[in-house]
C-alpha cells in the first residue's frame, strides 16, 4: 500500500492529510500556520507521521499547496528586481508597462523598454523584431545583475516568434536566468497579459525558496516522494513548473477546497463555501473542478488576465473578531488569525471571536464552553444573524440563477453556520471536512490546457476542436498523467469581437498521476 501525503498551509492554519492509493483518508491534522513556512510544513509532517505510524518509505507522492507568492504580492515583500521587455513598438509606446501600478511595486522594474515587433491578430507580422535593440536591454540587465526578466509581445497569444527570439538572445547574453513569457501565461489583451508575467518573473525566488523548502522538509523526514504543487485550476504541476509559474500558484487554496469539498461529498456541481480562520471563499464547482474566472482578476492592484478561479473572498472567519458600539454589531474584518487558540474567550484568551459566538449558541463544542457562559444570548443571536446575513449574501452573488442551489460547506470554521441558509437547496457537510483543501491537494489531478486563436476561414471548427483535444492530452501526459487515463473536461471557443471569423479555442485535459512504487 502506497501513500500520498497532502498538505496546504493557509494564513490561519496548516492542514495536512495522507490518503492511500485508493484515495482513502488515512489520517488528518489541522495545526496553526508558523511564521516561518518550513518549520509549519516538517511540524506537520512530523505530526502526521506520529498519528498515522505507517511506513515513510511508502510515501510515494507529495503535494503542496501555498499562498507564499500571494501574500508577496499583497504584502510587497521578498519580490525580485527584475528587467520587462515589450516587443509591440510602435503600436503600444503610448502606454508604458506597469502604468498605472503602484510605487511599491513599480520599483521592481530596474530595466524596461519597448522595441519594434508582434504580430497582428490574425498572425501577421506587425513589425519586423528589432534583435539588437533587445540584445542591448538584456546587455543592461546583466550589468545591473539582474536574474530575471519578463518578456511580452503584442499578440503572443497567436504567435509567439519574437517573444521565444527574445528569450533565445536572452540566455545567450544574460545565461542561466528565470525567463516569463507572456504566451504562456496571460490570455488576449496585452497590458492585463503583461501584468501577469511581471509579477510571475519578480515571484522567482519565492517559487525557489518554497519548492527547495518542501523537497528539503520531507528529506529531513525520510521521505523520498514525488513533489508536486497545487495550481489555481485545481490541478498540479511538477517542482519545474512551480519554478517556472509561480503565479499559477495564486488562489490554490480556494480550489484546493473546491476539488476536496467535490471528492468528498462525490457531486461534481454545486457551491462551496470554505469558512476558515481569517477568510471565507466562495467558489463554484462546476463538473469536477472550480469554474474559471471570464473577467480579468486584480492581484494586490494589479489587472491581470491569467487564469484564476471565480472565488469571492470576505474577511469572516472563526477567529474573526466581533465587536460592538453604540448598539452595533460588527464581524471583522480583521481576525486573531493563526493565535485563535491563545486569544478567544473559549481558549482561556480576551477577545470575543466568532468561534466563541457560535459556541455561545450550541453550535460547537470546541474548546470550553464555560467560558463563555456569560455572553448575553441575545447579543449572541444578532451577532450570528450578522454572520449569517453576510453568508447568504454572497451566495446570491455566486448563484447564476433565482433557484436555489446545493452547497457544500467545509474548513475548520464551518462549525459556525447553522443546518439551516436562505438559497440553498441542500447543505452538506462531508467527512473530513475541516480538512478538505489538503485532500483537494492530495487527489488533484495532472492538467493540460491547450489555448489558440484560429481562423474558421483556414480551418472547420470541428478539426480546429479535434487537433486541440489532442494537444490538450498530450499537454496533460507530458507533464506527468498517465495514459489512458486522461480526459477532456472542459472546451471552450469564443468568437472574438470586430475580428472576422477569428475565434479563441480553450480545451482542458486532466489525467490521474502515473503510478510509480518506492519499495
């Protein structure tokens, strides 16, 4: 019998799970996230391997989901200097890059310039690429050390020629250093695009140190698995990949629970609410994985147009902090966070949190009830209508139709939610619940997502559709599927607008990972 140990490490707390090779919960634990990552992640390999007293050796795969590089955008902290280089002048010299980005972050840009190239939309070259113009900025970029650049064109997304021109005459003057180039990141619209694989090539350290991190905390526990990490799609992709795009590692935790809150409760649509210790996300479901996001997504200011899930988020929580003055009642935003256990009344701390309404009310049981014994259960009863309200609110916002709609309900803060919500046909709570983004991290799948613009004039639709099914399969089984396994679960085309008969085809493929023994 062999294992897969699944961890995700959120601002409140560290979950992990190992589940055997017929994807059954073997053990679980929730424990506060530490300030330092790693410590957080061996504490709780450490922990789990004491609870679950299995053979290490039998771990063959290992999966991590993060939200390092999120927090480093909205923090600003530990993002690289880098160089951006667009290759779309004279079309798009009148907007510079990062624009309209704010200062903090605007600095990271130690080199930028815009040269002659890119392509119009229907392929054609729009102007002939300026090779020694783009020598000379990488030429810069060594001299001001800098080790990773971001490279965008006008129109990569139908050809691609001058950004991989680009990326050739950068390793040949600058070397061995972290390239991001916008075709293979963002979708159509250059800025939005652009923005993406900015702050894709300043997350290179980060994704370095968090990949080198888990490989070494599982080293440190005997552990010689097979590493992957969570992608925002609620799939995986190898430690070359996370190195690479980072930014696919943004918003993983939502559809970490999305894809567990799924397997767990075996539906393959409905809305999943994860109420954590700081945040609640709401997120859809939709035939097995999360639904995508159609409109472009800020990170910390940014508009980017990289794929992201469609998950709303709101600072409610079990370690939110209620309040009250001059008769009103207020829920957060702000929460104790990861020290829950040391600052609510329940645990023997002086602040009023959720989790100690909710307990007030009968709700749960956790920690000692006796503690607040005193809280007046009227206060108690209009502090949860609040919670409540908020909740019911935004299942509206999700909802795509009056009708109301399954919901799964899962994170270790569901325990503060009645049976019972307005727009909900049925509320369920599975098995493992408290601990469904781990399980979401340990079960995802390996993806590939073939994404092209084509002309209807050039090719049928349907052979369009045919070739990219197989280059979303082959996509899936060259980043690790196993074959056979693979399928498509997801195709899209979308005519775009004043272009003719040019339409964007978008085909998802996702595989189960290839089955490998260690012993």
């Amino acid at each position: 019998m062999n294992y897969r140990l699944g961890i995700d490490v959120g601002g409140t707390n560290t979950d992990a799970v190992l589940i055997d090779e017929n994807l059954q919960v073997t053990a679980e634990l929730k424990q506060a996230t530490t300030t330092d990552i790693h410590d957080g992640i061996s504490a709780a390999i450490s922990a789990l391997l004491e609870k679950s007293h299995i053979d290490r050796r039998l771990i063959t795969k290992a999966m991590l989901g993060t939200t390092q590089c999120t927090n480093a955008i909205v923090e600003r902290k530990h993002l690289s200097k880098i160089g951006v280089l667009r290759i779309g002048a004279p079309a798009t010299t009148g907007i510079r890059p990062m624009l309209d980005w704010v200062k903090e972050l605007k600095v990271l840009a130690e080199e930028i310039a815009i040269i002659r190239g890119g392509f119009e939309y229907n392929g054609k070259e729009l102007a002939a690429f300026d090779e020694q113009e783009a020598r000379r900025f990488f030429e810069r970029c060594k001299e001001k050390g800098l080790r990773s650049v971001a490279i965008s064109q006008l129109f990569s997304v139908v050809r691609s020629d001058h950004e991989i021109r680009a990326a050739q005459i950068c390793r040949e003057v600058m070397g061995d250093v972290h390239i991001s180039l916008s075709g293979e990141i963002g979708s159509m619209g250059l800025i939005e695009r652009e923005n993406a694989t900015i702050l894709n090539a300043a997350l290179y350290k980060i994704a370095h140190n968090f990949t080198e991190g888990f490989v070494k905390s599982l080293e440190e526990h005997g552990i010689d698995a097979e590493v992957y990490f969570s992608q925002n799609d609620g799939t995986l992709m190898s430690k070359e990949q996370a190195i690479l795009y980072p930014i696919f590692t943004i918003a993983c935790g939502p559809t970490n629970s999305i894809r567990g809150a799924g397997y767990l409760s075996k539906l393959s649509n409905a809305l999943v609410i994860d109420i954590g210790g700081t945040t609640t996300d709401f997120g859809i479901l939709q035939n097995g994985l999360p639904r995508e996001s159609s409109i472009a997504v800020s990170i910390g200011g940014v508009r980017t147009n990289f794929r992201m899930p469609d998950v709303i988020s709101i600072g409610l929580g079990g370690g939110s902090i209620i309040r009250e003055k001059d008769g009103i009642i207020t829920i957060g935003p702000d929460s104790v966070g990861y020290r829950l256990t040391e600052k609510a009344l329940v645990f023997g701390g002086d602040t009023l949190t959720a989790t100690d309404i909710a307990v007030a009310l009968g709700l749960s049981t956790i920690g000692d009830p006796e503690k607040v014994v005193h809280i007046d259960k009227a206060f108690a009863a209009k502090a949860m209508a609040k919670i409540v309200e908020l909740i019911e609110d935004h299942i509206d916002l999700m909802k795509t139709s009056a009708e109301d709609i399954d919901v799964l309900l899962v994170g270790g803060g569901s325990i503060l939610l009645p049976d019972h919500l307005n727009g909900v046909k049925r509320l369920y709570k599975p098995d493992h619940f408290s601990v469904a983004n781990a399980i979401g991290s340990a079960i995802a799948k390996i993806s590939g997502t073939y994404e092209k613009l084509v002309s209807y004039d050039d090719i049928s639709r349907e052979t369009a559709i045919e070739e990219g099914k197989k280059e979303a399969i082959d996509m899936a089984i060259k980043a690790g599927a196993q074959k056979g396994t693979v399928e498509i679960i997801d195709v899209e085309d979308f005519p775009l607008q004043y272009q003719g008969n040019i339409c964007r085809i978008k085909i998802k493929a996702a595989g189960e990972l290839k089955k490998r023994s260690r012993i």
